[in-house]
C-alpha cells in the first residue's frame, strides 16, 4: 500500500476512514510479529510507514469529529 496522502483522506466518508484505520492496524500487527519473529527484515522499514499512515488518518478522524 502506497503512502496514505491528507488530501486524498480528508476525501474519504467515516465508513471508508475506519475501514482504512482497521486495514493499516491488522497490517502493522502481522508485520510487527513477523519483525519480532525474525522472520521478515526487509519489511520492517514499512513499520513505520503504516505507523504514520495510521496517525495521519486518526488525525483527520479528529478533524471530522469522527470517533475511532
């Protein structure tokens, strides 16, 4: 998944924001215990991508007064 932009998120409705939300968690949780297995290295740089994809669309969720 490319890099998440806020213009193209603050054009997202609540329903697409949250499912977004929920595909970037599940996608840092199989990432992270595959980092912590030792299983996958090379993808350990995309950690923090989908970290700060997640804080970008948290972030326009409070703009829009959207509860998580």
């Amino acid at each position: 998944m490319p890099q998440l932009k806020p213009k193209e998120l603050r054009k997202q409705d609540a329903d697409k924001l949250r499912q977004t939300l929920f595909d970037l968690r599940s996608e840092l949780s199989k990432l992270a215990g595959s980092a912590q297995r030792g299983v996958v290295k090379k993808d350990v740089g995309n950690i923090r991508r989908i970290r700060r994809d997640i804080a970008r669309v948290v972030t326009v969720m409070h703009e829009k007064g959207i509860a998580e």
